[in-house]
C-alpha cells in the first residue's frame, strides 16, 4: 500500500509584546478567537466540538484535542487538519507564540475540491498575515 507523501506543516512564531496570560486570552476564548482570527462557538473545554465561521467558506466542525493552560490548544479543523496555538512565557511581559497547522497531505483534497498543495501555499500565507500582524494587533492593541 502506497504512503501518502505529507506535505510540510505551516509553522508560524512570534514574540508578542504580552503576558502569557493576556496571550491565551486571545488564543483559548471564542471572543479573543473572533478578535484576530473569524467568528466561532470555541470553548476551551477538551472534546468540545465548535464551529469557525469561515465567511464565503462556510462553517467548519472543530473539536478540541488538546488543552494545557497557558501554554497549549489544539483542535480539528474540519476532516483534513489539526491547528496548535503554542504558548511560552520569555519573561512576564513577552510571549513566544506558535501556531502550528497540520495535516497535510500531497494526493488529498479538501471538500470543496481543492489539492492540499494549493490551498497549503494560500494559508501559509493567510497565516503569515494574521500571526504576524492580526494577532500581535489585536493583543498589544
């Protein structure tokens, strides 16, 4: 039986100018989710099963798999992908944050059709624009 060849997951971390605390605010509620990210029916509660509202996308089904406060969330995002916000204190008054999404998989498409390898180059880009310049906005406001 033939392998799927995985492709790369997308990785993206920065040092934000917060608390740990006021960082998993933004990152483990649903209106902290909502504030940098899109709309959703999170709650950082292990096998919750939540919606992100995803615009012209439609609604995902998620489910929370991972939770380790202030320093871990991990959910499923749809059938296809996994999503980690990792957390670690520098000192009291900066963050490293990472977010880690995975899933990939070079032969698979998602159900609206498209190849995991061009929707994999649209998000790491998405990622880098909401990790990078969404989300430390949001938090340092």
């Amino acid at each position: 039986m033939e392998t799927q060849e995985k492709l790369p997951e997308i990785r993206k971390t920065i040092i934000i100018d917060a608390p740990i605390e006021k960082v998993w605010k933004a990152v483990a509620t649903s209106e902290g989710i909502e504030g940098w990210w899109m709309p959703n029916t999170f709650e950082p509660v292990l096998g919750h099963e939540f919606i992100l509202h995803a615009g012209p996308y439609g609604d995902s089904p998620c489910k929370v798999t991972e939770l380790d406060p202030p320093n871990r969330v991990g959910f499923d995002w749809d059938r296809d992908w996994h999503v980690v916000f990792e957390l670690n204190k520098v000192d009291d008054e900066k963050t490293e944050f990472t977010l880690i999404h995975s899933g990939w998989k070079a032969e698979e498409v998602t159900k609206f059709g498209q190849p995991h390898s061009v929707i994999r180059n649209v998000m790491d880009g998405g990622w880098e624009k909401i990790v990078k310049e969404a989300l430390p906005a949001y938090i340092e406001g």
